[in-house]
C-alpha cells in the first residue's frame, strides 16, 4: 500500500503508507508550532484518506515558513529533530514548483523578535551556512529519494 500526493493531476510523491503516516503527523506538529496551515488535504477521491492534495499556495507558505523557522534555530537537538522533515518538505515544494529559498547565512533577522528554545552556548541570532547548506543538500538527497 501507499499514498500519493498530488497537485492537480500530478503526483509529487507516492511514499509507502508508513512513510506517508509518519510525514502527516509531522504536518500536524510543524503546522501547531508554526501556526500555519500545510495546505496538505483530501484529494480528489473523497473518502480515500490515500490520496492526498496539495494547494501550491498555502503549500508555499508552510514550506517557507518552515525553512525560515529550521534555519533560525541556535538549539542543536530541535535541528537534529527537524532536519529530515523539513528536508522533504523543501523535496515536495521543490516537486510543486515552489522556489523555496535559503536564509542568506549570518542574516539575523528574527520573526516576532522573541526567541524561545536558545541553546547555550551557541548565538541563536545568526542563520549558520553549516545548517543552510546541510538543509538545502538534504533536501536534494531526498528528492532523489521519493518515489513518484
């Protein structure tokens, strides 16, 4: 079994089901602390939980905010958690046609400007290229990864 994730009548990814459960209920928890949708719903079939829709725009959002969120972080154990999901989620914007940007490295430009989760010692207020490179080399292994 799998599930397939489609934008129109393109499947971007067709990950088995347990990949494809795990990627959701990571959706679910990136879209609660990013406070943004996924764009990530019911597709065409209606009652087929299977097949999945994906709408470009919010898509584009989530997956922007998500990179903005992943580079920013200074605390080394929520990169280490969120590398690999975020990773696919640049994969799939990238399938979607998305341009999906990097955070220059050294910016320190902060959303909301307060930071929570600091790790010491590290300075949470710069983007490192060590994170920015490894995120945006990851997500291309995994584009290589994901079954179509």
């Amino acid at each position: 079994m799998s599930m397939y994730l489609e934008m129109g009548d393109e499947t971007l990814w067709n990950p088995s089901s347990g990949a494809g459960r795990l990627f959701l209920r990571q959706v679910e928890v990136f879209e609660t602390e990013l406070k943004l949708p996924s764009g990530i719903g019911q597709g065409k079939y209606c009652g087929d939980p299977d097949t999945l829709e994906v709408d470009p725009v919010v898509y584009a959002e989530f997956a922007r905010g998500l990179v903005a969120w992943h580079c920013r972080t200074g605390h080394s154990v929520i990169l280490a958690l969120s590398e690999g999901f975020v990773a696919t989620a640049v994969a799939l914007a990238r399938r979607a046609g998305i341009e999906v940007e990097m955070p220059e490295a050294g910016s320190d430009h902060v959303d909301g400007g307060v930071r929570r989760d600091v790790q010491v010692p590290s300075s949470p207020w710069a983007v490192s290229a060590t994170v920015v490179t490894a995120l945006d080399t990851r997500a291309r292994e995994m584009d290589r990864w994901m079954a179509r």
